[in-house]
C-alpha cells in the first residue's frame, strides 16, 4: 500500500480505499504475492526474506521497525491515516482442533515447529486467495477478504480459503493431516481501519461478524469448513447443500451453516 496516499482520516476515504482502491495497488500486490518467499508483509504481500528481500528493502518495503508483521511502507501508511468505515466483508478463522492435548504430546520445540508450519500454510493459501492475514493467535490464523483485495466476490475466494487451507494440512490425502484442522467462513459487515498508537498500528476488523466467524469457527470439526448461510449465499454455494443450525455462544438466534469438505 503506498504511502502517497491522501493523509485523511474520514470515513468516506476509507470507505473508498477498502472497496474501490487502487488498480496500480492490486497489480502490485498480485506481483508481489509471487515472489519468493515469506515471511510477507500481511497487508501489501511484500516478501522481507529470500531473492525478494533486498529488492524489498530497496524500495522501501522492507520489514517495519516498528511493527514486524508489515512493511514499512504499509506501516507509514496505517499510522499516518487513522480510521476506518463500516463495509461488507469476509471473515475467516481457522485453528488447529485439540492442540492442547497436542502440546502435551510433543517437546516444546516440535509443538512450536507444528504451529510455524501451520502458520505458513495458512497464510500461503490467504495470499493466494486474495486475502489478508489479520493475526497469528495461540493456535488459530484469522483473515480477512474485502472488495479493495479480493473484489465483489470475497465471499467466494474466504470459502475457498478455507477449503485449501485444509487441502494443504494434509486433509483428504492418503496419509491423512499433519494437523487437524477446523475453518469457519462468514460474510456481514464490520468495521475495518487502522487502530492502535504507534509502535503498535495495525489494519483490522471489528464488530458482531468478527464475533460470528470465531464462534462458527469454534464449532467446526477437523477436517471441515464450515460457512454461515450468509456467505454461503454470497458466495454462491449450491442452495440445495444441507443447511444446519448452531446454537452459538452469545448469540440470541440460531445461526445456519452450511458443512464443506476437502473433495466434497
């Protein structure tokens, strides 16, 4: 994201950056999402390692000081624009299933080369997708895919998202996974913008959807993404796939979900 970019706050900008954007902006983060290797920049897809790494750094776009996870081009960005607008987008939370009794299975040191793995994995299949990695929490990778990277079908590319998340932990393979995995997928709309005080800024979301998504997420079994009727339709699943309900923690109303498969 280019730091020459108008220094407002205001919503309507925001508005527009999250759901229009740049065209120059997207060409250049599907450039980047190709070049080797990570760990990338969440928001732009800069690579900070590899044959990408100096080249990087060299227009700027090298790891921030200030806030490892972005660029510093992205930082300067988020920290010179605070704000956001409410937009509709597509939330995806995906965590590893039982990785307490994991943990309690395996040295420390492996526990912790499982997650990283796990880590990478996620974050390839986001990028791919035309997502953005939003946080690395404990055992669980959140993402977040909006008009200004992914275009009006969002929803289509989280649930994809999610289903090759699972395809690249092992599930649906002979062998089976090399860890068990449950996604949840769902499309409302939330607040995005940048929060925080420098050193610590960061471009996320907020609101009732963030909520939903870690709840569905939390009632997935391995092996299984699951996806609210409301990005299911956006994403223009098959309506005659089986619908279920949830009863989720916090929420009043039932929500219905639809069950999706590695191959299914």
């Amino acid at each position: 994201m280019s730091d020459q970019l108008p220094k407002v706050r205001d919503e309507a900008f925001w508005r527009e950056f999250l759901t229009t954007g740049d065209p120059g902006e997207l060409r250049q983060r599907r450039l980047l999402s190709r070049l080797p290797h990570g760990p990338r920049c969440r928001l732009c897809a800069a690579p900070f390692s590899g044959v990408g790494g100096p080249l990087m750094r060299a227009l700027g776009k090298g790891q921030s000081a200030q806030s490892p996870q972005v660029c510093s081009s992205c930082f300067t960005f988020m920290s010179s624009n605070r704000g956001g607008a409410e937009i509709e987008c597509t939330l995806l939370f995906a965590d590893i299933r039982g990785s307490t009794a994991l943990a309690e299975g395996m040295p420390p040191v492996e526990f912790h080369a499982l997650l990283s793995r796990f880590y990478r994995a996620a974050e390839d299949e986001i990028f791919k997708h035309e997502g953005m990695v939003d946080k690395f929490v404990g055992d669980e990778v959140v993402a977040l895919f909006f008009p200004l990277l992914a275009g009006a079908r969002h929803a289509a590319q989280g649930v994809a998202a999610g289903r090759a998340i699972l395809a690249a932990t092992g599930h649906g393979a002979a062998g089976g996974p090399w860890a068990p995995v449950g996604v949840g997928v769902h499309t409302g709309r939330a607040w995005m913008g940048a929060v925080g005080e420098a050193p610590h800024v960061e471009l996320t979301a907020v609101g009732d959807a963030v909520n939903t998504a870690a709840r569905v997420a939390a009632a997935a079994l391995a092996g299984e993404v699951l996806v609210t009727l409301d990005a299911a339709r956006a994403a223009g699943l098959d309506p005659s796939l089986a619908v279920r309900s949830l009863e989720l923690k916090g929420k009043q109303l039932p929500t219905e979900v639809i069950s999706l498969r590695v191959g299914g």
